[in-house]
C-alpha cells in the first residue's frame, strides 16, 4: 500500500479549490502556477486526512472559515512572490 493513494494533505485540496475559483491557471504560466503552490503549501500545516470528509465533518464552521482564510492570506504571499519576480531571483 502506497501512503499516498490513501491519504491526502487536505489543505491541498482547499488550495485546488481557491486556485479553481480565482482562475489561475488561465492568468499565469504552469511554472508560475507550481511556484505559487509550492509556496503558498510551504506556509501552512499539512493537515492529512483519509477522507476529505472526515476533515469537512469534524471541522465547525468557525474552524473551516479559518482553515480557508489561511488558505488566502498564503496564496496571496505566494502570488506576489512570484509576481514580483523574487522566485526568480532566488533560483538565479
């Protein structure tokens, strides 16, 4: 048994849903896009799950809000890391 075909990072999946909703894919390069997940899962806690649903179940709605703001405030640091050319810099 792979580890990995059982157990997810669920503020991956939260991260996936917020690159959908703000169309990332369609405003930045797939190199960029990778950058911006990278660093944007590089500032939060992995939280690993069986089932997304075990999370959304024991999660109140206080928490998963705040889940989400997490999920924000570090996709905008991300995004304006990259933005700003400062991951460039960084790999030269």
């Amino acid at each position: 048994m792979l580890i990995s075909d059982r157990i997810t990072n669920f503020s991956e999946i939260l991260l996936e849903d917020a690159i959908s909703k703000r169309q990332l894919e369609k405003s930045m390069s797939e190199e960029h896009l990778q950058d911006v997940i990278c660093l944007t899962l590089n500032q939060l806690r992995p939280q690993y799950v069986k089932s997304t649903m075990d999370m959304r179940i024991n999660l109140s709605p206080e928490e998963y809000q705040s889940a989400l703001r997490g999920i924000d405030t570090a996709l905008e640091k991300a995004i304006s890391i990259v933005k700003s050319g400062r991951r460039e810099a960084m790999r030269d």
